[in-house]
C-alpha cells in the first residue's frame, strides 16, 4: 500500500472526516495501545504533511501504519461488536469527505450480504463508501454484524435484512440508536 492509500485507510479507519496536527497525538496513542508500538506524534505529523521532513519513510512506520489499518474489529463470542455505537456513516446526496478510486469501497445500494463479503475477503474493518469517485462515507463490518444481530421486528428475518442495501441498513441502524 502506498503512502497516500495508507493516509486514506487512516483517516477511514479513526472515523475522521480529516486529520488534524492535534489528531496525530490520538492515533499515536491509539497504535500504542492496540499494537504495543511506537510512532512518534512527529513521525504521524510528517505522514500527514503537518511537519517538513527531507528524509522517506521508515519500513517500520510504513508496516505499524499498516498493521494498524489492517486491524479487524474486536468481536464478542456472539459475533456483536462491543461497542453499541454506530460508526457507519454515508453522507447525504452532494457531500463527500474527497475523491478515490471507486474499485477501492463499497457502493451506498450494494446489499449487506455482498457489503460484508467484500470487507471479510479485503480483511478490513472498514471499508469507504464510495459513488461517482467520490467517498460518501465508511461502512464499519462491526455495524453490519450489530445490524444483523439486532432482535427489532421491524427488521424481519437475517434473510430478509441481508437483502437490505448499505444506505438503508446504516440509517436504520442510527435512527434506532438515537
């Protein structure tokens, strides 16, 4: 993965719409913590082109960034996420975070099934939502697996909501959680 894809899976991953100098301090701590590694808030400051720097890269900057984007959700015994809150979103008609590759996501109309496929096969935690080359949001697989665990008769059957679009999953998933 090259650097810019890697800025990219960053920011989709802390859920960002954007990083800021302050926000290099949280993903340090964040990949300690997760990875009992270290990188430097000034090393993250370089990535993301908030601190000059004449010299590449380093293989274990470049490799902690991709062991930490590469990390999967932490599920319970019954497949739930453990954390209640919805991290998916997809913005409305109009909005969109920046601009990429549209083999690189997920389609806002893809169904669940396919959508959870997709990010078991890629063995992402997350994956963007991408229409037109523009990425209209972020689909988190702990979202999709709370979505389908959800007992609300409103619903129907697991069949019946793997048939549900992204777009329609998503929303349904924040208006019961709020």
């Amino acid at each position: 993965m090259d650097v810019e894809e890697l800025k990219q899976q960053i920011i989709l991953k802390t859920g960002l719409t954007n990083i800021t100098p302050r926000d290099c301090r949280h993903i340090a701590v964040e990949i300690q913590e997760s990875l009992n590694k270290r990188i430097s808030v000034t090393t993250l400051k370089r990535v993301f082109g908030f601190a000059k720097s004449s010299y590449c890269l380093s293989k274990y900057t470049i490799a902690t960034l991709n062991d930490y984007v590469d990390q999967l959700v932490s599920l319970s015994p019954l497949g739930i996420a453990h954390n209640p809150q919805v991290c998916s979103f997809i913005l409305d008609q109009g909005s969109y975070l920046f601009e990429l590759n549209d083999e690189m996501g997920l389609h806002p109309q893809q169904l669940v099934l396919d959508a959870i496929d997709t990010l078991l096969k890629k063995t992402q935690e997350n994956l963007p939502v991408i229409t037109n080359g523009k990425c209209i949001g972020i689909v988190y697989l702990k979202d999709l697996i709370s979505f389908l665990a959800s007992n609300d008769k409103m619903y129907g059957t697991l069949c019946h909501k793997f048939n549900f679009s992204l777009k329609t999953a998503i929303d349904m998933l924040k208006d019961n959680r709020s």
